[in-house]
C-alpha cells in the first residue's frame, strides 16, 4: 500500500532504474553464491552418505541449490524489467505484470528466510542422522567381501584418519562390536573358541581398535589391541595415562564439521535476504 506518492523527473527516473538494474545483477551473482554453496554442501554430505542414516540431512543442500537458481532467475528478470523501464514502448507490456511479479518476489525472500533459520537449525536432525548411521557403518566394518560393503572398512578408516576420531561416541565403542572379519580369525586357538563362546551372539570381542584410531603425534607406539589391559603393557594405566587413541567421537567431529559449515552458509544467506530486501 502506498503511502505517499513520489515524482521523479526523467534524469531520476534513469539513474533509478540504472542503480536497481545493477542492484538486481549483483543479486544473480549472489543467488550463483548460494546455488554454489549448496553443491558444495550436497557433494560433503555425498562423500559421508554411507555413514549417514538418512538423506534428510539433503534437505538444506538441495533447497540452497533450489534458492540458488530461483534467485538467479528472479533477479535477471528484475534487471531486464529495470533495463526495459528505460524505454516507455518496452516498459508497456512489463506493467501489468509488475504486482504478480512483486508477490512472488515476497514469497520468494520469505524462504530465503526460512531456508537460513534452517541452516541454523539443522543440528539437532544432522546429530540424530550420524549417530545412527556410524553405529550401522561400524558394525559392517569387517565386511570386506560383502557386495554393497566392501568400502565400509576403508570409508571408516579415512573417516577416523582425517577428522581425529575413533568410534562413535569414542574408542570404547569398538569393544562393542565384532570388527575383526572371521576370514582372519584362526578358530582352532583356545582363546578364539573362548571369546566367541563367552559372548551371547557368538561374537568375537575385543577390547581393541582398528589402527586408523591410532594419534600419531603420541611418543609412545600404538597401543590398539588389549586397550584396558594393564598387565598386557609396561609402565601402562588405561585409565590415568594419556591414550595414544583419538578420544573425541567421531559423531562428535561431523557434527563439528557440517554444523560450523550450514552455519556459516546460513550467515551467507541471511546477507543475501537483507540484501534482497533492500533490492
């Protein structure tokens, strides 16, 4: 609704529609920013998605992108509008457009509003998300000659090598599950038949890890097979002296990663929305 009504003469007339026709071409290179963040996002999230338990967690990637292209094509129409305007014969047939093209328009910043609130607010479903998906991942772990797993042992290992972390929620999480393949187990040893017997599923359990848990800064040589055994090591106290494990979860480390990045993102698209706004 207007409120008061505002004369310009022609030469105003002009540098308005030049200022807001270069306003709305910045515009095409911000909704490029945001189309590019979201690819960058999709492609992060797709070299983790098998330690993932869901694709929701594509939800935020795939409406940047959305965004992205969206505000490119509003922003390129509004600037060939401006650039029309110039001309009062081109300018004609924009005119009874303008109010349909102007509700869209807020439409179309109300959910680049709600897209960075969602940035912001993702954390507690992306939590959930890895949570469930590296407890799955590290049971097939071992799972080496399995079609559809045989990466799992690998995925995992770089995983835990590259973010400085080891299990889910930490090393002891390893104790919990078989991730030693029975192909490389020799079950005529007693201490084999014993452990397999002593566990209720049948399962051969160690208070292990796998060597990508290892912290090659320690001074000390990996100590990743009897973990919590004191006797087993010299001058060694799992519970006092500083392991030579990562200690952080791995769960703990995506949620670090990918929540400092859709952070961050959704700070990029709220500059956008002002922006757009004041376009």
């Amino acid at each position: 609704m207007a409120l008061l009504k505002v004369k310009f003469n022609q030469k105003k007339r002009v540098k308005l529609a030049q200022g807001l026709w270069l306003m709305n071409w910045f515009s095409v290179f911000a909704g490029i920013i945001v189309f590019s963040m979201g690819l960058f996002l999709k492609i992060e999230l797709r070299k983790r998605s098998e330690v993932m338990d869901n694709s929701e967690s594509h939800f935020v990637p795939n409406s940047l992108i959305l965004m992205g292209i969206l505000s490119c094509a509003f922003n390129a129409l509004a600037g060939k509008i401006c650039y029309d305007s110039l001309d009062p014969t081109k300018f004609a047939k924009w005119k009874p457009l303008l109010k349909p093209y102007l509700v869209l328009c807020f439409f179309f910043n109300f959910l680049i509003f709600f897209i960075a609130l969602i940035c912001f607010l993702m954390r507690g479903s992306l939590e959930t998300t890895l949570a469930y998906g590296l407890k799955n991942g590290m049971k097939f772990y071992r799972d080496t000659d399995t079609p559809g797993r045989c990466f799992m042992k690998k995925t995992i290992d770089m995983l835990q090598i590259e973010f400085r972390c080891c299990g889910n929620n930490g090393f002891r999480d390893w104790f919990e599950i078989q991730w030693i393949s029975n192909r490389y187990l020799d079950f005529g040893s007693k201490e084999v038949k014993d452990r397999i017997k002593s566990n209720v599923d049948g399962r051969y359990l160690v208070d292990g890890v796998p060597f990508s848990c290892c912290n090659p800064s320690s001074p000390r040589p990996c100590i990743q097979y009897q973990v919590t055994n004191n006797s087993a090591h010299y001058s060694y106290d799992y519970q006092t002296e500083e392991l030579n494990l990562w200690n952080r979860g791995c769960r703990e480390a995506l949620l670090l990663y990918y929540s400092s990045m859709m952070s961050s993102m959704g700070g990029g698209v709220l500059f956008v929305w002002l922006f757009e706004v004041t376009c």
